[in-house]
C-alpha cells in the first residue's frame, strides 16, 4: 500500500543549511512519490522571531516535518540540513 505523505520543509532567505540541501528534499520525496511543500518564513523582532511559524516554540531552519496526509499526523520531523538525517525520515 502506498503511503500518502508530504514532506514539508520550512527555511528561510540566507539559511546556509537550507542552501547546502539544494533541491535534495524535494528530489527525496519525489522519489518516494511524496508530495512537497517548502514554506519560506520571513524573520521578524529583529530577527528574534518569525512570521506564521509552524509552532509556537519554533526556533531554527531549516525543519522538516513529515506529514501522513490520510490523518495529518506527523510522521517524523527535526531540525537541521542533515542529509543522511533525512534519507532515515524518508525510510519511515
């Protein structure tokens, strides 16, 4: 059975980690046959905070969250441009 899963990835202009990505995460959940969403989030507060975060203690970018579409529960997520940390939420 297939799963239907979304991987979302939420960066940020001038996030070194999210540019050392490049277009992996997208490529990985291609691959899977995932949907993909990259959401920018714009800093405000002086850089202290961010405009429409995904969560209230939202602190880094670049975040992954994988999503189970069929009862959006979250299937995984971390924090950081870590690839090989991504290929292991991919395999979930």
């Amino acid at each position: 059975m297939s799963k239907n899963y979304k991987l979302i990835c939420y960066t940020e202009q001038s996030c070194p980690p999210c540019e050392s990505m490049g277009t992996y995460p997208l490529d990985s959940a291609t691959a899977k046959g995932y949907e993909f969403e990259e959401i920018m989030l714009t800093r405000i507060n002086n850089g202290e905070d961010w405009a429409n975060k995904p969560l209230e203690d939202f602190w880094a970018t670049p975040w992954f969250k994988l999503e189970n579409l069929d009862d959006d529960s979250t299937v995984d997520s971390f924090y950081g441009g870590n690839k090989p940390r991504l290929d292991i939420m991919m395999e979930k």
